[in-house]
C-alpha cells in the first residue's frame, strides 16, 4: 500500500511535485507519482487504476493548468468516486495560485466546495505536517528546512532527550479507526491480488459495518479460510480483533488474537498479542505501525489457508 497518490497537470510536476516527492522521501511517506512509476512501453491507464486502488490518499494539485487538461479530471474523478463509494476521506485538494484562480477551480469542481483545502504557498513543511496528521503519524515529522544555527562547529553533537508524548483517549479512537480502515482496505486489496494470481482461487470481502469485516478465500469453490476483523469488543476497548474458522457474525466476544494500541516516543502503534507462534517475525520489536498491523493478520489469515476444518 502507498499513502498518498500525487494527482497533477504536467505543468506543476518540477516546481511543486518534485520536491514533495522529495519531502515525502525524506518524512518516510510512501507515495505514487507517475514518473517514477510508469516506464516505457507501460499502460498508462492500467497503472494509474493501480496506484489509485493501493494509494490510501489522494493529492489533488489544482492549479490554472489542471482545470485545463482532461487527464487529470479523470485521475480526479475516479478519486471522488471511490471517496463517494466508500465513505470515507480519499480526496485532499492542495490549490495552486491567487485568491481569483482558487475561486475559479471552486466553482469547477463544486464537489469540492465542502472540503477542507491546503494553499500552495511553497511552504512544504506545513504540507508534510498536515499528512503525517491525517496519516496519524504526528510524532514522526521531520524537519525539511535547516533553521538558523549559532556559530559552534557543526560536528558538535547535542544530545536532545526525548520526551513522551502524551494521548487523549481521542488521539486513541482516531488512531485505532484510521489503522481499521488502512487494514481494511489492505484486506481488499490484497484479495484481489491473490484472486488473480490462481485461477483456483475465490474470494470475498463483506463489510459488516463500519468497524467490522469478514474475508472469505475459496479454493475450487471450497471454504479454505475465513476471518473476521473488527474494532474494540468485550474486554477489549482500544484493540482491533481478529477472529478465524468458523466464525459468528454477530458473536464479538470471541476472538483468537488482537493488536492493542500501544504508546511510544515515536507515537502510536500496536502491541502484538504473540498468540499466534507466527508473530515471531516481529519478536524484535513489541511495537508495530498500521501497514505492520495489516501485514501481521494477513500473514495470520493466509497461513491457515489449507486448515480450515
């Protein structure tokens, strides 16, 4: 999975997509721009549809160029359509230009009118800060501009020591639903992908609601596993459960492991329960981001593949 897709006119990619390119490289966010992704001889179709399906984020770069090239409404428009599809926030607009012209992509785009937008004023660190935010990644902001330094030698090292962060209980709630919906959406993703790797192979993905999904992967049209992924649960607040073989829908009491928020200097993240003898792959560290979460119950999900009973 990427975390943002870069939607832009041609025009805009060297002063302003390349060094958010760089910006993200250096906050360690993970992006898809077309350039770096689409090679010669290469469906430009087939590899937009991709980075926009694996992309949690899109970043609209509205400027006079883009409401005057048709390419870039499409990316746009699939974009609004999976936001209106799904329900939850897809679409972050980044306007380009004078107070006139931003009044004018507003009226062409009237879908965007309700939307919270960022100026383009060149100021790429408020940029970054904004989506480690929504990424819920704020403790990992990482400073794009040398500030003003004193005159010592700057092989001296200061050490700064670090403080811990302290979270409400809605830092909390909003973490743990954001690291549901990336799982979610990584669950769809990664179906789909082993769906059409096997000729053999079927799956289904059936939300249950907003904080509950089931995921079902058939082999010649045999249930080979089952799982069921939901938010919180019975002793469990601040926990996203996992749940395999036969499974009750309605049943949120049982579950066969879970990953519980979990607090550090670099933020927030999980504690893996290490119920499954499979999590010793992140034996080295008990604290796991949210692409670790997803990829931690997939790996659980998928290695019981031929064990259903």
């Amino acid at each position: 999975m990427k975390d943002v897709f870069v939607c832009h006119a041609s025009e805009d990619k060297e002063e302003i997509v390349r060094p958010l390119a760089d910006a993200f490289e250096k906050a360690n966010i993970s992006y898809w721009f077309d350039e770096a992704v689409i090679k010669w001889g290469d469906s430009i179709t087939q590899k937009v549809n991709e980075g926009l399906k694996i992309s949690r984020y899109v970043i609209v770069v509205l400027s006079k160029s883009f409401i005057q090239k048709p390419w870039p409404e499409k990316e746009l428009n699939a974009a609004l359509n999976i936001e209106i599809l799904s329900g939850e926030v897809k679409v972050l607009p980044l306007l380009v230009g004078s107070e006139s012209v931003i009044k004018e992509i507003i009226t062409q785009y009237p879908l965007l009118n309700d939307k919270r937008y960022l100026p383009w004023d060149g100021d790429i660190n408020e940029i970054v800060k904004a989506l480690l935010s929504r990424l819920g990644r704020k403790n990992s902001i990482v400073k794009l501009k040398s500030e003003k330094t004193t005159n010592l030698n700057n092989d001296i090292k200061i050490h700064i020591p670090k403080i811990k962060k302290k979270f409400t209980q809605r830092d909390k709630d909003m973490f743990l639903r954001e690291s549901y919906n990336f799982i979610k959406q990584y669950f769809q993703y990664a179906l789909a992908e082993f769906e059409k790797s096997y000729d053999e192979v079927q799956t289904e993905f059936e939300e249950i609601n907003k904080l509950k999904f089931i995921s079902t992967i058939y082999i010649q049209g045999e249930i080979s596993n089952q799982c069921k992924i939901w938010v919180g649960g019975f002793g469990a607040n601040n926990s996203i459960l996992y749940m395999d073989g036969r499974i009750g829908i309605d049943d949120d009491n049982s579950y066969n492991d879970f990953l519980s928020i979990a607090e550090s200097n670099q933020g927030l993240g999980f504690e893996i329960s290490k119920l499954w003898i499979g999590s010793g792959k992140y034996s080295d560290t008990d604290f796991i981001n949210q692409e670790q979460a997803a990829e931690y119950l997939w790996l659980r999900f998928t290695d019981r593949i031929n064990s259903y009973k």
